[in-house]
C-alpha cells in the first residue's frame, strides 16, 4: 500500500511540472503571397518566391513540431493568399511569439548574383551598400500591394519602433540568424553573404521580438533556382534552417534544465563549508556551539591578533565584493574565486558560460537581480568559480 501510495505522488509531481512547464511560440512567416509573387517578376520563371517560401516555412514547422512537445509553431499563411505586414506583425504579437522567422528567396537583374544571407533587426544598421539597399527594397515592395494608408502607416511607424526595441531582442537575433547560416551554407553548398543587421525591414521592425529574415538563395540564378525548387534540396533548406533553430532551442532547455537543477539545490553554511573538528578544550569550542558574549568578544580579537592583514574584512570590501570584483570565500580548505566579464556588443549569456565552463544558472545565482534576458554591452557580471 505504501508502494502504491509513493508511485501515485511520484506520478503526479510529474504531472504538476509537467504542466509548469513553460511554452516557447515560434512564428514563420512565408513572405510574399496571393497577389504578390516575389520574385523574380518575369512570367518565364515557372515557380515563384511565393511558392517556394510557403513550401519551406510549412516543412520548417512540420519539423520543429515533429522533435519538441513544448514547442508551437504559428504560421502567417498556410496557402497561397496575400497578408499585409501589419496583420503578420499582429499575428505573431497576438500569439506572445518568442521568435519570428520570415522565409524568402532573394533575386537581382545580375542572373550572376549567389548566395545565402540572413537579415536581423538591429538598431545598429550603418552599412549602407547599394546591393543591401536594393534587398531591402525589394522585400520592402510588398508594402505597394497594401493600401495609402497602410503605407503611410510604416513609414510613420519605422524609427519610432525601431527605437523600443530591446538590447536583448537584438543578441537573440544574431545569435539565430549565424545559426541559420552556417547551417544552410553546409548543407547546400551556397556562398555566405553574411548576416545583415538591419532595422529598415518592416516585417522584422513592427515585431517587439528577436526576428530574423532569411533569403534562402538567389531564385533569379539558374543553379540556385534548382537547388529551391528541387524536392529533395528545397527540403534541405528546410532542415537546415530547422536544425539551426534546435541548436537555438536547445541551449535554452539546457538553461532550464540548469535553472531546476538549482532551485532543488538549497545549500545551506553546514553543508558547504569544510567540517570542523570537534572542540577538546575550553578555549576551542565547537564552530556551530553557542558561546557568551564574553567569549565571542575574546575570539574576534584573537583573529583579529593572528590573522594577516590583508584577510580582514571591511565594510568598503564587501561592497566590491559585491559589485562584481574578483571575490574570496574563506572555507577552511583554501579561497575560492570567482572573476569578472565585461558583456560586449553581440555577446550571449550562454555564450558567456560556456567560455567560462560554468552554467547560465550559476551566473544568475552569482548576480542578484540579474534579468538573465535583459544583458547589455558594458554591463559587469560576477563569473562564479566552477
């Protein structure tokens, strides 16, 4: 009976963080649509932009949903219909999405022009290259099948919510955006334009989270246009971008996982520090045994007498201590140290960890009030010991 009974908590303390488990919402976005084909314009291309980003961003979410159960995937269009860009923006606010991914296929006058490359929003978009311009423009178009007022709408709009954008939005976004494309470029063999920090692409600016578009390869070049349009390499694209999404994902799971690792870790100062041995006189009493005032006053000044300078404590030292400088804990069985990282521009906090070999929990643990999600460049960080 007893048995019985501690199976059936056991199953439904399971049960309990089972449900606690928290959901993560991923939103992609097939660009293009209905009306608005893509590119390339000329009516001799068979198969347009609309249908290969449709296909990809539907084989992206079959895969994704096919390997997590905590993991829901909203799309902005299942067939081939037009979506202004507010309504996608809205669809992935109204779903509280923790990511948006925008698929497209990229083109140029020059049928020479190849390659695979990644936008992100990001408030720091000075390289103002003419080849840069014209992407831009070109996904930007979608805007002209849309009404004066929609227009009007983002132009008004565009630096006004480039400005609220989150510092952290913006490293998640790189962080995803060099997956993809690394993942793509191995896979399918395609020339790296690099990733492109942007803030003038409506799509990735009216989100308010890390979003990231990518163009798949060049559909006006006779070679990639196969590689899009072929079953089999269509669906390596599809898997490479997949594949880079679950080494995202994953790091974050890992990061849960460290988290609960920590909350059922209590230590407590019994426990953590080095066992002392027993007291067999008077004047060495037991380290946990209570004494007279007396005593602990005579104790202190002995320390005080014996000990060497530099491991007094003082109240200026505890404040550095606790800003961030190089800590020492006296257990008994010698210092431990901790150290120090100044957070750079584009730099993660999984990055950070795993530089150090510690997890992201530690480093939470050892920063009080640190908002794991809200990291910025120049801000000081305590590295606990390993």
């Amino acid at each position: 009976m007893r048995k019985l009974l501690f199976f059936l908590l056991l199953a439904c303390s399971a049960l309990t963080v089972s449900a606690a488990a928290p959901r993560y919402t991923v939103v992609i976005d097939a660009g293009h649509g209905g009306t608005d084909p893509g590119a390339p314009k000329s009516k001799k291309v068979k198969v347009k932009e609309k249908t290969v980003a449709l296909d990809v961003a539907k084989q992206i979410g079959d895969l994704i949903t096919s390997r997590y159960d905590d993991v829901d995937v909203v799309y902005t269009r299942r067939n081939d219909v037009f979506v202004e860009l507010k309504t996608r923006v809205s669809i992935a606010k109204n779903a509280k999405a923790n990511f948006f991914i925008s698929i497209h296929c990229n083109a140029s006058d020059n049928y020479s022009a190849h390659g695979t490359e990644v936008f992100y929003f990001s408030t720091t978009d000075r390289d103002r290259t003419k080849r840069r311009e014209e992407a831009i423009d070109m996904e930007n178009e979608a805007i002209l099948y849309e009404s004066k007022e929609n227009q009007a709408y983002y132009r008004k709009t565009q630096n006004i919510l480039a400005g609220i954008r989150a510092a952290e939005d913006i490293t998640k976004s790189e962080r995803l955006a060099t997956l993809v494309l690394d993942e793509i470029c191995g896979t399918l063999g395609t020339t790296s334009r690099g990733i492109k920090p942007t803030d003038r692409l409506y799509v990735l600016n009216g989100t308010n989270m890390p979003a990231i578009l990518v163009e798949l390869a060049f559909i006006s070049n006779d070679h990639e246009y196969k590689l899009l349009t072929g079953e089999r390499t269509q669906h390596q694209f599809s898997q490479a971008v997949a594949d880079a999404f679950f080494t995202y994902y994953d790091a974050i799971l890992a990061d849960r996982a460290a988290n609960a690792a920590l909350l059922q870790k209590t230590p407590t100062a019994s426990n953590t520090s080095t066992p002392q041995p027993a007291a067999t006189t008077e004047k060495q009493p037991a380290a946990n045994e209570k004494q007279p005032a007396a005593t602990d006053a005579q104790t202190s000044a002995d320390e005080g007498a014996t000990a060497p300078k530099e491991n007094s404590t003082t109240p200026k030292e505890n404040q550095t201590a606790a800003s961030g400088a190089s800590q020492t804990a006296e257990n008994g069985a010698g210092a431990t140290r901790a150290t120090t990282h100044t957070i750079k521009k584009g730099e993660t906090l999984y990055r950070i960890s795993t530089q150090y070999g510690v997890t992201m929990a530690d480093i939470v643990n050892a920063n009080p009030g640190l908002d794991p999600d809200r990291i910025q460049a120049g801000q000081t960080l305590v590295i606990p010991a390993k």
